[in-house]
C-alpha cells in the first residue's frame, strides 16, 4: 500500500490521479488532498478517499472548506506554509505534484527535504530551480518520477539501460492547435481558439503554453533536469497523432519509443505504482486505426517560446526561472484578453534581456528572480 499527497487535486491531473487510485484502493490510498480554492469539490474528495488532510490555499475559503467537513475527523489547514508542512508527514511515502507553476517549487523542496519520492507533474519546478531540486533529490536518496507524459516515455524507455549512454532524446510535439500557422496568422487569434488543443483536455495554463509551444520548450529544460543531458542532446519534433510519446537514442544508434493511446492515466498510474507496471482498463492503441504516424520540424521562427527556452537553458543560471515567471505572467494577461498571442513571445523576451542574469544562484536569489520578473513582466503587461 502507498500513500500519496496529491498536491493540486482538483485540477486535470490530480482527478484523473483519483480515477487511477479509485481504481486501485488495495494498492493506494491518499493521505492529503491540496487545491486552490475549490473547496466544493476538495471536500468531496476528501470524503470520498477519507484523506488524513485538506489544504487549501485561497484563505478566503478556509471557512468554507472547514464547515463542508465539520461532520468528519479530517483536518483543515490553508495557505502555502500549511502546504509545505502537510507533505511532510510520516504516513506519506509519494508526493504527486499536480498544482500549477512556481507555486509548486516550495512544497516539492519541503517533501523531498523529509525523503518523499516525487511524482512530478509539475514541470516548472524543474524549469525554476532544476540544479537545487536535483541535487537534493540525490542528497535525500529520493526519486523524480516523471508525470509528463513525454518524460514518462523516456522514463520507460530506459528502464534496465540505466548505464547505457544516451546520445539523444526526442520529445515529440503535437504541435498544438495552431500547427502549421505563420506569424501574420497568429496575431489576431483569440484564448478560445488557443484553448481547443487536439489531443488532450488540460487545465489552461499548460493549453495556452501547448499552443505556444513553450510547453515544449518547458519539457525541453525538464528533460535536462530529470535525465542529466546537454541542450544539444534533446530534439524536439511535430507528431501531429501525439501516439510516440517520446524516443531515446543510445551510442549505438539504436532508438526506442513508447506509445500508446494519449490518455494521462497511464503516465500517472506508471510514476505511482512504479516500479511496478499494474493492470488497467484503459483504452489500447490500435495501428489500423492509425495508418500514418507522420512527423515534421517544429517552426522555431513562428512559434518563439521554443527558441527562447533552448536560449534560458543554454544561458543555464537564473535564466529559466526568468522565463518561467515570464511566462506566467504572460499566459495570465492573454487569458484575462491583456496581450496579444504573440505579445507572449515579446513580454518573456524583454524579461530575459532586462532581469538581471545570477549565474549561480541559490534558493533565495530563485525566489527573487522569480517575485523581481513578475512585477517587471505585469508592468509591461500594463503598458501594452
Ligand atoms: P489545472 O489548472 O487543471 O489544475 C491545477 C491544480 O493546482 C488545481 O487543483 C488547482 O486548484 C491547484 N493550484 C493552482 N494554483 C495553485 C497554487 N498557487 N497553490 C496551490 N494549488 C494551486 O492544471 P493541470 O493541467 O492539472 O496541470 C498541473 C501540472 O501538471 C502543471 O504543471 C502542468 O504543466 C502539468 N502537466 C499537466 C498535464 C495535463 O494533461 N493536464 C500533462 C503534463 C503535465
Ligand atoms: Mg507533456
């Protein structure tokens, strides 16, 4: 039996991380449940899994949340010092990181510092500081299990080759909704638009940042993180049917790819349970109904977010904590209707060039990075 803290658990992977437990109650069972603030539906999960603790972080509905479970035992904490705490518990042994952006940095340094493995969803937590949570990881003996479900294939991929040399990896790209869009096209395009991504259903942030592709461009720097590789070791290539997940090349040139049906599940289901693989009844992929895997280049000169964050990783330092606050900020004003789609693209740019570049920093200089690029990014956000 494992027991897990699903950190962001009403968002699109922390309800499909239910479904995979809910499926499995002999094997798993959740100790803590964290949203930001829908405490309806945290309530509702939190009796249904008879969790141990709720956490919510808007402090507004603490009272709410407090008086939709007076009738049980499970305790009510909210803010983001409760979250940090809440991971450290001693009946916990896996932290699933669903919660969106930075917000997540604190909580997956907190749990890995009291030796909880992680599975880790929350990719801009390794985009922000991947050089500390990396070498704490290492220092507390714990595993990075990655959720992403590219990161997951190469995860996969490696199984029994950890040893094995990698010369490359390849993540594969949907290319998002406006694949195959020209600069003049995107100018004008609307949230709704951006929101319609083909594959897959996600919470907003990561649709807008597919769109975008900086959600690539994330998964760029979360691969050097998660699997020790230089910036000229991982491609990036367009797989429209989003089937290969992603491919590891080795020194003998032999590559491996994992497929499957795009279903999250499974990549949650894998970091939970590994390293075991356990049975499911999710949907099978079928090559017939499938005649042409088909790849392309992805349009670095269109779609900029991509070429900016190969730029954060190869300036390394504080430079993809840049970005990252950069973004969110960015992606925030386009869904509030602020800044234009490609505006995105010249906010984080003007922010990579303005912000002042720590070529080592540590913890406290991540999180003024972080604070000192939001409050110039919004700046440029209201002089738009
Ligand atoms: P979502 O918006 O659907 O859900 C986010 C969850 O985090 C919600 O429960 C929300 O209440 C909580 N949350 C948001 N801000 C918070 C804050 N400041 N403090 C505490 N909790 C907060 O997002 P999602 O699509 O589930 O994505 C979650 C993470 O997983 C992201 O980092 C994303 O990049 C990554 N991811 C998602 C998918 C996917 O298919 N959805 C795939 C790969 C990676
Ligand atoms: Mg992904």
């Amino acid at each position: 039996m494992k027991n897990i803290a699903i950190l962001g658990s009403t968002g699109s992977i922390g309800t499909q991380a239910l479904d995979v437990v809910r499926a499995n109650t002999d094997k798993f069972k959740v100790e803590v449940l964290s949203a930001f603030s829908n405490a309806e539906l945290l309530a509702k999960q939190a009796i249904e899994f008879d969790v141990n603790t709720v956490v919510i972080q808007e402090e507004s509905k603490y009272e709410t949340l407090k008086n939709l479970l007076a009738h049980t035992d499970i305790k009510v904490f909210c803010g983001e010092q409760a979250l940090a705490d809440v991971v450290t518990y001693d009946s916990i042994s896996i932290v699933l990181t669903a919660l969106v952006g930075y917000a997540g940095l604190r909580p997956t340094i907190s749990a890995i510092k009291a030796k909880k493995n992680i599975a880790l969803a929350n990719k801009e937590t390794l985009v922000v500081a991947g050089d500390l949570i990396t070498k704490l990881a290492e220092e507390n003996d714990v595993h990075i299990l990655p959720v992403d479900s590219e990161h997951s294939a190469i995860f996969q991929c490696l199984a029994g080759e950890w040893h094995n040399p990698i010369e490359k990896i390849i993540l594969t790209a949907s290319g998002g909704p406006f694949r195959g869009k020209k600069t003049e096209d995107l100018i004008q395009v609307t949230k709704n638009q951006a929101l319609k991504h083909p594959n897959w259903v996600m919470g907003a942030k990561i649709t807008i940042d597919s769109a975008s592709l900086m959600n690539k461009g994330l998964e760029v720097i979360e691969a050097k993180w998660l699997f020790n590789l230089q910036a000229s070791q991982i491609d990036v290539i367009v797989h429209p049917q989003s089937i290969i997940h992603s491919i590891v090349q080795f020194n003998d040139g032999s590559m491996k790819a994992q497929m499957g049906l795009p279903d999250m599940k499974l990549p949650i289901q894998y970091a939970l349970a590994y390293p075991q693989r356990i049975s499911s009844d999710f949907p099978r992929f079928n090559f017939i109904d499938y005649p042409s895997l088909t790849f392309e280049q992805p349009d670095l000169k269109t779609f900029r977010n991509l070429a900016l964050a190969f730029e954060a990783l190869d300036k390394q330092g504080n430079m993809a904590c840049i970005l990252n606050a950069a973004n969110e900020i960015a992606v925030e004003a386009f869904l509030k209707d602020q800044i234009g789609f490609l505006q995105m693209s010249d906010l984080i740019e003007t922010c990579m060039q303005k912000i002042t570049f720590i070529a080592n920093p540590n913890y406290d200089e991540y999180v003024n990075t972080d604070k000192e690029t939001r409050i110039f990014a919004a700046s440029l956000v209201a002089s738009i």
